[in-house]
C-alpha cells in the first residue's frame, strides 16, 4: 500500500467524524500524538511554520519535516516548539 501524502492525510482527516477521529488518535503512536497536537496548536493560533521557525530559532523545514513525521526531534527541541506556541509540553510514563 502506498503512503499518503500530507496532504491527502489532511484531507481524509477533514472528512471524518469524531468517531473517526477518536479512533485514529487511539492508533496512533506517543511521537504522532505530540506531532499532531503541536500541528494543530500552530494552526489554531493563525501561525505559519515560517513564523513559529523564527520564534523558536530554527529554520522552516524543520518545522516542516517535525509536522511531517520525517523529523526524530530532541526533546529539547519539542519543548522550544510547545514554548513557541505558548504551551508546555508535558511528558508522562504509565
């Protein structure tokens, strides 16, 4: 099976119900669950990547590659992400 791409993920995504949702949130891995969460942060506060890149002193395409999945991030550098969009990330062992 072929991959989708981030935009055909983007797609489907806007198609499905809650239920859905629900469902493909219970799949996914911790790494997909931070990466999807700090995606929608980013998008919820109006910011391009470009912006939130120069906020946390990065470039571009590694935010890009992070929201991706093509990007393994250092913790430290997850921190600096959720710092610049003004949340805390908080990591949790069951």
């Amino acid at each position: 099976m072929e991959k989708e791409s981030p935009q055909e993920a983007v797609v489907r995504q806007q198609k499905e119900s809650p239920q859905e949702a629900v469902v493909r949130q219970q799949k996914e891995s911790p790494r997909e669950a931070v990466v999807r969460q700090l995606k929608e942060a980013r998008r919820a506060e109006g910011m391009t990547q470009e912006y939130l890149a120069e906020l946390v002193g990065t470039k571009k395409s590694n935010i890009s590659r992070l929201e991706s999945g093509r990007y393994n991030p250092s913790l430290d550098f997850l921190v600096r992400v959720a710092e610049g969009l003004g949340k805390r990330l908080h990591v949790k062992l069951e």
